[in-house]
C-alpha cells in the first residue's frame, strides 16, 4: 500500500506547514502590535521632551556624539542648528571656575557610579554665563563600562542669584549681631534681656564689674532678688507695664551688691511682648546721688550762713543807728548856740559825716532784709 502510506505522510506535512503558516502570521501579528507599541512610546517621548522645561541631552560616551533637545539649545539662546552635537561643545562653555569640578563630577559618575547632580555655568549665545542645575546617569554595558549618559538641565540662575542674596544678607545679618554683640560687651552702662517671667535671658559684662556678682549668678534667680526691699513693689510695677505693652518705662531703684551694700540703679526699659521679653539699659547714679545730695547739703549750710550774716548785719546795723542818732542830734543843737566859724565849721563836718554813715546803715539794713525776705514795701504815688 505504498500509494497509502505516501498519501498519509503529505497530509502530515500539510498540517504541519499550515501550522507553521498560522505560527508565522501570529509573530508577524505581534510584531505590529510592538511596532505600534514602540511608535506610540516614540510620540510620547517627543510630546515629553518638548513640553519638559528643562533641556534633555543623550551622550554616546564612545563617539563623544551628543544628541542635544531643542529645548537645551534654547536654553543657551541657539537655534535647532546652532549647536553642534559634540561633548567638546558643552565642555568649551563651561564658565573656567567650573570646568574642572564639573567634568570630574562627570568622571566619577562614570568610573565609579557617584549620583551626577551638579550646578554649573555655562556661556550662552549671547556672551553671558547662566547657572544650570545638571542631572544625569549612564547606561552600562554587561561588563557595567559606561556607554551612554543622559540627562537633563534646568536653568537656576534666578534661584542661584535668590540664594546668593539670602546667603549676603545672612552674612551681613551675622556682621551686625557680631556688631551689636562687641557694643554690648564693651557698654559701660548694664544692658539686659528679661523675661515677663522675672528671670534675666541675657546680661552684658558691665553686671558683674557694678555689682560683682556673676553671670551665672544673676541668671539662676529671679532679679527682683537683687531689688532692695522697698524698691521691690514699685519694680514689679513697671515690669507689669512692660508686659503689658508699654513701649518705654523709666525708673529707678536700688539694687544689691555682692558686698552687701545697695547701689542706685537708674534704668530705661522697652518691651517686645510678643516675645515675652523686655530689654533695659542701666546706669549706676549712686555716685551722682551721693553728690547731689552733698549739693543740697551744702546749699542748706550756704543758705542757713547768709541767713546768719543777715541777722548779725540787722542787728548790727541797729545796735549802731542808736548811738549815732544822739551824736547827731546833739550836733544839731550845738550848732544852735553860740560858736566861732571854725567851731561850726568843724560842727557842720561832724553833721554831715554821721548823716552819710546813717544813710550807709540804712542802705545795708534793707540789704539785710531783702536777703532775708523781711523787706516791707512802702507803697507811694509816683
């Protein structure tokens, strides 16, 4: 039956072509629905490169061939033609304080995996550098050799001038607190920080040379401690002010030495409330007071002598009218008798000298009396 069994063999070989046919028309199915698959993923990348703002470069490490987007040219002022695609032209922009940082960033990346994130400046169309912020990594082979590196910049100049004027304000800010800090050391007057709460936060040298206790001392107890007793209830009342708000108190108190005895302490406070904190500048008047008190002691003394000196020229000025108002009265009446002309003459000199004495002590007695505060007023026509 060769007949059959040659007919059997052809029916198998059929099947099997036919299944190798419908084998071939699914791979070929599938491979469209990959090629459909990839053309979908190619727009998406295109539709995501150009909608990013930042601009994407791929580097063929080898070739030293580099794609560089449209938006990464635009970035550096370039047209789509006006950048050439090679390593060489990335690296001749970098700004000469960045290149070699920058280039051996991209070394250790590619030698040693290091994370590529840098900040550089690179020359743009127009002649001036821009900062850009770099992020990129490489594609290795089976071997983990780099053959490709791709990434992204992103223009941060605005945020590098932003960061660089904080950085200048912070350091200038760090100039004045030095600043105030020395003019706080160096105050010859007391200068402190307090809390509401009644506790000192900050004082300034000039505390221990008046007072002669320590820093540590003043800040562990709370500083109506250091108040004398009778000045303490009216403290506590302009340190209540402060709290409350008030903008400047002024007031003065005394306060404890370390040898025991009180110094005069005249103060001038402003509050920050919302800080809970207030802050004063002190100033030792003991000194002052032990003058000014001195002054009105010698003043009094000054005064209670001029009184004295008054009296002693009142009485002194009366105790002498007496006796020359009988020399001139009896001058008076010996120039009414009988006497030669050199005898009147002589009578008549004796008259007017006890009268110009008299008008000498009269003028002194009203002297006396106005520094007394006893002269009376004669109120008269004029």
């Amino acid at each position: 039956m060769p007949g059959s069994g040659s007919s059997g063999t052809q029916n198998d070989e059929a099947l099997r072509l036919q299944e190798r046919v419908r084998q071939l028309e699914r791979e070929l199915a599938r491979g469209g629905e990959a090629r459909s698959a990839l053309t979908a993923s190619e727009e998406r990348l295109a539709l995501a490169v150009r909608g990013t703002s930042d601009g994407l470069w791929d580097w063929d490490v080898e070739s030293g061939v580099v794609y560089y987007a449209d938006r990464f040219k635009e970035l550096l002022g370039y047209g789509p033609d006006g950048f050439p695609d090679r390593f060489e032209e990335f690296e001749q922009r970098l700004h000469p304080e960045d290149r070699e940082a920058t280039l051996e960033a991209i070394h250790r990346h590619l030698e040693k995996e290091s994370p590529y994130d840098v900040e550089y400046r690179l020359r743009c169309a127009s002649g001036e550098f821009r900062w850009f912020r770099a992020r990129g990594s490489a594609i290795r082979d089976g071997s983990g050799r780099a053959t490709r590196m791709a990434g992204s910049i992103s223009d941060i100049t605005g945020q590098v001038e932003d960061r660089d004027k904080l950085e200048a304000a912070r350091r200038s800010a760090e100039v004045a607190v030095r600043r105030l800090g020395a003019f706080f050391d160096l105050s010859l007057d007391l200068l402190c920080i307090a809390g509401t709460d009644g506790y000192f936060r900050r004082i300034n040298p000039a505390f221990t040379r008046t007072l002669g206790f320590s820093e540590e001392e003043f800040l562990a107890d709370p500083f109506i401690t250091f108040v004398h007793p009778e000045d303490a209830e009216a403290t506590m009342a302009k340190v209540n002010l402060l709290a409350e708000g008030a903008e400047v108190t002024q007031f003065l108190n005394r306060v404890r030495h370390i040898d025991g005895h009180y110094r005069w302490i005249e103060w001038n406070a402003g509050a920050a409330p919302a800080e809970g904190l207030f802050h004063a500048v002190g100033r030792d008047v003991t000194e002052r007071r032990r003058e000014e008190a001195e002054l009105r002691e010698a003043k009094l003394a000054a005064e209670g002598a001029n009184r004295a000196k008054s009296e002693f020229l009142a009485n002194m000025s009366h105790e002498i009218r007496t006796p020359l108002h009988g020399i001139i009265g009896m001058t008076e009446l010996l120039l009414g008798t009988e006497l030669t002309a050199r005898q009147r003459e002589y009578q008549r000199l004796v008259l007017e000298s006890a009268d110009s004495l008299l008008t000498v002590l009269n003028d002194v007695l009203d002297f006396s009396k106005i520094e007394a505060g006893r002269l009376a007023l004669d109120p008269q026509e004029f």
